[in-house]
C-alpha cells in the first residue's frame, strides 16, 4: 500500500493547477498556472503581501492544521479562493490547494460567519442577504460592469466584462484599463481618466476591438465611484450593441442610399413635411422649375407659397394653383396628373402623403417631363392611324390572329359594323359565327386551313362561297399567310379575302358564252352539213331535169316537159323555203326579227294561210278546221302566226299517213287565242320531246321523211315573240296534237 506520494513540480503543476507552496517564512515559493492567472505573483513573494486570510479570523499559518480550510482574497484585486491547507510530510512546507470563488461564493461563506450578537447577527445577516442579491445580480447581469481604482487599474470585474472584453477575468484583474480596450480615439479611456480627474459621468457608443482584436460597438457609462467624499475611481457599466449598431447602420445606410437616389433621380422630387417644409429636394427639381439654388439650400424652406411663385410656368396658372390646394385639403394618393407648361413642356404630377400610425408626416411631389414620351406616344398613335387608315381603305377584308386564332385586327370590309368590329377583338370565329347565326362548319374550315398554315408556316389561298343575308351568294378568294419572326417562328396570322362574285360572275358569262359558241360552232357545223345535203338533192332535181330539157327539148312531149318544169319549180321552192328558215333563225339569233301585233280576223286568216298550204301541197284537202270563238279577232303579228301555222300544218301531215285526217281547231275569248293542231301520225319517242324544239334536231323514228329540224324551232321563237307557250301531247303511232296560246295582249318578248 502506497503511504506517501512524490510529485516534482511540473507534476505538480498537472495535477494541482490552483495550489501554493509556502515555506516556514510564509514565503510563496511556487504557484500552480491557474493562481498565476488569478494573481499577478512575482515568486518568491510574501503571502501576506499578496493575501489576506478572509477566514477563520486572525488565522496563524504556522499553526494551522493540515485539513484546515481557508479563505484567501488576493490583495490586489480582491478576488477570493478557498483554500486547503495541508502541511507537506518531511518538510515544513506548506501547501494550499486552491480554487477561486464567485463574489456570491464569498457571501456564501460569509452567511456563515457567526456574530456574539444576535441582533446585530439579524442585521448584518439582512445586510449580507441583500449585499448577496445585488453581488448576485452584479455578477450575472448582462452588463458588462467593471470598477476601476483612482490608477484606472480594474479592480473587480464581472463575467459579462470577460465576455465583452476578450479577455479571462486574470488579465483584466489589475490590469491597466487603458490597455486592455482599443478604440482609435480612446474615447472610453478618456471618459475614464476624465470621470475620475473631473468626478463626472459619461456616456459612451463608440466601436472597439478588444483583447482579441474583435471589432464591437459597445455604449455605456462612465462614472466616479465614490466612498463618502472620496472618489475612489470609477464603474465602467458596458453592453454590447453591435447588433443593434449594425442594424442601424444598415437603416441608415438603406436610408442613405434612398435619400441618394432621389437626390439622382431623374424625376423631380419634393418631400414637404407638414408644416410644407422642405426636406428633401433634388436637383432634377430646381431644374425643372428654374429655381437659382443649390437643392440643399432649399431645406427647411416654406412651401406655402410655392404654388404661386410657379405658377406663371403654366398655362393654366388659376387652375395650377387651385388643383395643389385641393391635393393639400384632400391627402389622397394622386397619380398620373398632366400638366402643360407655356414653353411646351408637358409634365406628369405624382402626390404621394405621409401617414404613419394615422399621424400626417408630409408628402412627395414628383413632377416628370413627359413631353418626349408624349411626343413618342403622338407619333406612335399617329403611325397606327396611318397604317390602320391603310388597312381600312384597302378593298379587301383583312384581319390579323395571334397564334391561337383570335383576332387582333379586322378592317371595315371584314366586318362593316364598328361595334362588332371592336367586340371581335380577342375572340375567335367560332365566337363570331355563333353571334351572327352562321353555321359553325365556317368556323371548323378556317380553324383547319388557319392551323395548316401555323404547322406548315406558308401561305394558303382558297375560294369561299358565302350566302348573304338578302339571298344572294358572293364569293370570295381568300389568303391566309404566316408572319415570322428571325428565329422563323410565327408571331401571328395575317388573311385577308377579295371579293370575287364580279369575276366569278364575268367568268360564268364567259363559260355561258363559251358553250354558245361551242353550242354555235356545232350548230354551224350541222347547218352546212345539212344545207350541203339538203340544197344538194333540190339542185340535182333541177340539174337533171334541165339537162333533159336541155338534151330532148324537141322529142320530149310538152306533157314531159311541163312535169320537168314543175320538178325544178318544187326543188326551187324547197330550196327557197330552206333558205327562208335559215334566214328567219338567223335574224331570230342576231335580234332583228320584228313584231308588229295587230287585230287579225282569225276565220279569214286562218282560211288564207290553209288556201296557200293546200296549193304548195298540191292534193291535200283533207283539213278539218272549226272555231270556238267568243270574239272574231286574234291580237297576233301576221308573219310569225303564218310561220307557226304552216309549220305545225307541214308537220301534221310529213308525219302521218296519206289518207290521214288532220284537226284544226281555234279558239279565241278576250284573254288569249288557241291554235291545236292535231294529227293521227306517227307520234314522236318520249325521249326526243325535250330536244323537240332545238334547231336540226330530228326525232329517231322519221324514216325517209324530208326535212331539216329547224320547223318547230322557227314555231317556238315566234310563239316566244308573242309571249306564248306551246304544248305537245304525243304518242308513237297513236299521233301528235301542238297547242299553242297565245296572249290578247301587246305584252311580247321581243
Ligand atoms: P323542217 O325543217 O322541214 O320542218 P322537220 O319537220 O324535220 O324539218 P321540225 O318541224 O322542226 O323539223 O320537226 C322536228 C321533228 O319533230 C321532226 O323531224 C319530227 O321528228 C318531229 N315532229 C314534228 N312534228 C311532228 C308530228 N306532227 N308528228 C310526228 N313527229 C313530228
Ligand atoms: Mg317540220
């Protein structure tokens, strides 16, 4: 078992760092790091010079016991340890194993002092109760608090002060106050020194840096500590406000800046307070108004007046200098006010009020010259006139879509009525159509091309046939084209549409006048084939039989010779009446066929024109003719009803059998006069009635029968002079009946 232990110094030193060795001399021979650092000591030193023995009292160290504890208080700078005392073996050494203590330690200790009086115990015992509170707080406050002796050395110090400082409460204890806190104007060492040479108070903000070279704003006071008359020198009370500092500065510099950047702005600035003081003005401001002073000269200048010091600048002055009162009386928020200055300017005002917790501070005035952004505006204006004028006057419909086909523009053809016109702006055609009652496939058609021509970003131009509200149908030809921008993407659709029902309706003419000619070109065609046939059979007739004449004139009997003569006079006749056809459709066609109407007896003439049939038809006398009259007399041009009689007559009998009857009956009252002409023919097939009544056509089943297919042609356009109608009623081998009526009026087409 180990009795007893050895320890060199540095051991020592390890282990006990807050020990004392004295000798019999009481004589600190050696001191652990951590006294050293509590208690500036030049070993070897007297212990009674350094320390006190707080308790027990009157304490005797060379009698004291080993076990014994003590209180030490350093002489220099009173801070406390508590002490074991131990007596080193084989030596007459004596160690002291200490720890320093906290002031409230010290009262701790000292409440268990013990007094003979008991009450003069209670009182002290209230003393040091109290004395412990305020001992207590001072230590743990958040305050750094310092006390200096009249030699400016810091003689107690609390934890807060080790904190603000920098430094451990061994160096600040007796520690030259001056040196322990660095500010570049030694503005707190000052207040010191001043506080004690002159027993008065400071307050201090400055910043520092302390021990460890941090920078700190620190504020605080100054004060003479004083014992009856004596000063004794001085409580340091310190708190750190490097935040709150910081933050400050931060205000002030925002502050700054803004304050800056008004004076800089290139607005004009005026901030009144409520008095209508200036306190802020800026450059931009005097210049505006043409004031001769620097805008710091002006702070703190009265307003009040200022309206009519202005108010020449402006062309209407009363009305410059009312509108301020009224913004003054009125404190509300004003924006965007134009102002017009008699050198042209134009100005825009701004009031701005202060009100802070419902306290009127002052307000802003901010004046802007806005006569070149006016001018920018009047010229843009101007220029979208321009080009909407343009737009508009351009015969065509024009209309302009973002990318997602909504109109942005529409001129006065695409869309005549001017509310519309506005109401389109931003909708689409499937808005448009269901506002005006249009079908909605318009719409589905040009959202098809509109998103051809975004995905293939190239023009599509299509026909349009739209019907109109009065019926009638117009047509338009449309184009719709992409506009894109440098990066070929497209910013928006431009279509616009010309109306083409003119041309469309020029081009249905020409068609219609094409297919006549092609139609005219067929008629010629079909003309001489059938002039060369039927003027070539007539001529041989004649040509054979004057060759005969020609040839046997004195053999051939006169009974020859007369049946040749009258051959020849047929074939002549024929040609004649072909001719006579020809020409009637020719003047027909080129308009100059002439109708005179008049009063005819209707048995006379129609007796003359059979009496002529009958003896061009040598033989025929088998006409059955009967009248339904009311009145004798047919309102007809002679000519043409001639041409339609003899024409259905020639039919009647070409068409049916020798020994066949042909009926004739007319009927004639006030309003109209009717013409049936019936056979027992051959009829004609269903399907040649429709083509009946066109030139040369000729129905499948005539056979050998003669002819040229221009008769019932020359019968419609003479019935077509009168304003009439013809009828047929046909049926192969049953016979044919025509009928035609015709008006008791002058009305006639021609
Ligand atoms: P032409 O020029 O000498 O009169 P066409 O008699 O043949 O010759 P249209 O009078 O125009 O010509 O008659 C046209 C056609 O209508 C005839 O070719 C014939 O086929 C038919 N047609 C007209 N009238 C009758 C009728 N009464 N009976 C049967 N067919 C008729
Ligand atoms: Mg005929």
């Amino acid at each position: 078992m180990l009795h007893t232990l050895h320890l060199d110094i540095e051991q020592m030193q390890r282990v006990i760092p807050g020990f004392l060795l004295l000798d019999t001399h009481s004589t600190i021979l050696c001191a652990g790091h951590e006294m050293l650092q509590y208690c500036p000591l030049v070993i070897p030193e007297q212990f009674t010079e350094k320390f006190t023995v707080v308790s027990p009292a009157e304490c005797n160290l060379n009698e004291v016991v080993s076990g014994t504890k003590i209180i030490l208080e350093c002489r220099s700078n009173r801070q406390t340890f508590q002490a074991t005392v131990e007596h080193v073996a084989q030596s007459d050494y004596l160690l002291m194993v200490c720890s320093p203590q906290s002031i409230t330690e010290v009262f701790e200790n000292n409440k268990i002092a013990k007094t003979e009086n008991i009450d003069t115990h209670r009182t002290q015992n209230n003393l040091k109760d109290q004395l412990y509170n305020l001992s207590a707080a001072l230590e743990h406050s958040d305050i750094a608090i310092l006390t200096t002796n009249t030699e400016r050395t810091i003689k107690w110090a609390n934890q807060q002060c080790v904190n603000l400082m920098g430094a451990s409460l061994s160096e600040l204890i007796d520690a030259d106050f001056l040196e322990l806190w660095h500010n570049h104007d030694n503005t707190i060492t000052n207040s010191v020194r001043s506080s004690i040479e002159n027993y008065s108070s400071f307050e201090v903000e400055l910043p520092a840096k302390d021990k460890k070279n941090e920078s700190k704003w620190v504020s605080g006071t100054v004060q003479p500590l004083m014992q009856n008359t004596t000063i004794m020198g001085c409580i340091v009370v310190l708190q750190d406000v490097t935040h709150k500092k910081q933050a400050e500065l931060q205000g002030y510099k925002n502050s700054k800046r803004l304050h800056d950047l008004v004076l800089n702005l290139n607005d004009a600035v005026l901030l009144e307070n409520e008095k209508r003081h200036i306190e802020i003005v800026n450059k931009r401001f005097c210049e505006l108004f043409a004031i001769p002073y620097n805008p710091e000269m002006l702070i703190g200048a009265d307003c009040t007046q200022a309206a009519e010091n202005f108010k020449h600048l402006f062309i209407d002055e009363e009305e410059f200098v009312q509108r301020i009162e009224t913004i003054l009386a009125e404190k509300k928020h004003v924006v965007g006010e134009k102002l017009q200055l008699k050198d042209g300017r134009c100005l825009e005002r701004e009031f701005i009020p202060t009100i802070t917790d419902q306290q009127y501070l002052g307000h802003l005035w901010i004046y802007s010259d806005i006569t070149e952004r006016i001018g920018y505006q009047e010229r843009i204006s101007k220029q979208r006139e321009f080009y909407e004028n343009v737009l508009n006057q351009i015969p065509s419909d024009i209309a302009v879509f973002d990318k997602s086909h909504h109109y942005l523009f529409v001129n006065p053809i695409g869309i005549r009525s001017p509310e519309i016109r506005h109401w389109i702006i931003g909708k689409t055609d499937y808005d448009y159509c269901e506002y005006r009652n249009k079908p909605r496939s318009i719409a589905d058609d040009r959202r098809e091309l509109f998103n051809a021509v975004i995905q293939t970003k190239r023009l599509r131009v299509w026909e349009e046939e739209l019907k109109k509200s009065d019926g009638n149908i117009e047509y338009y030809l449309r184009y719709m084209y992409p506009v894109l921008d440098s990066e070929n993407e497209v910013t928006m659709v431009i279509g616009y549409g010309v109306n083409i029902t003119e041309r469309k309706k020029a081009e249905k003419t020409i068609a219609e006048a094409l297919a006549q000619q092609k139609e005219l070109y067929v008629l010629k065609s079909n003309f001489i084939s059938m002039i060369s046939h039927e003027f070539r059979t007539p001529l041989s007739t004649v040509l054979s039989s004057t060759q005969l004449l020609k040839k046997y004139s004195n053999t051939l009997t006169a009974e020859k010779k007369e049946k040749h003569l009258v051959t020849i006079e047929k074939a002549v006749h024929r040609m004649t009446s072909l001719l006579e056809n020809v020409l009637f459709i020719g003047k027909n066609d080129s308009q100059r066929l002439t109708f005179s109407p008049l009063k005819l007896d209707v048995v006379a003439f129609m007796n003359e024109v059979i009496e002529d049939f009958v003896l061009a038809n040598a033989g025929i006398n088998r006409i059955n003719i009967s009248y339904k009259t009311s009145q004798p007399t047919v309102f007809a041009d002679s000519g043409l009803l001639r041409q339609i009689v003899l024409n259905l007559l020639t039919n009647a009998y070409k068409y049916s059998p020798n020994d066949s009857e042909v009926f004739v009956t007319v009927y004639v009252n006030e309003k109209e006069s009717v013409f049936v002409i019936k056979d027992q023919g051959i009829g004609i097939p269903a399907s040649d009635k429709k083509h009946l009544f066109h030139e040369f056509h000729r129905a499948s089943n005539v056979g050998n029968v003669q002819g040229t297919g221009l008769g019932l042609s020359i019968v419609m356009r003479c019935v077509d002079a009168h304003a009439g109608t013809i009828n047929v009623e046909s049926e192969v081998g049953q016979g044919t009946t025509f009928t035609v009526t015709l008006p008791q009026s002058k009305s006639h087409k021609i």
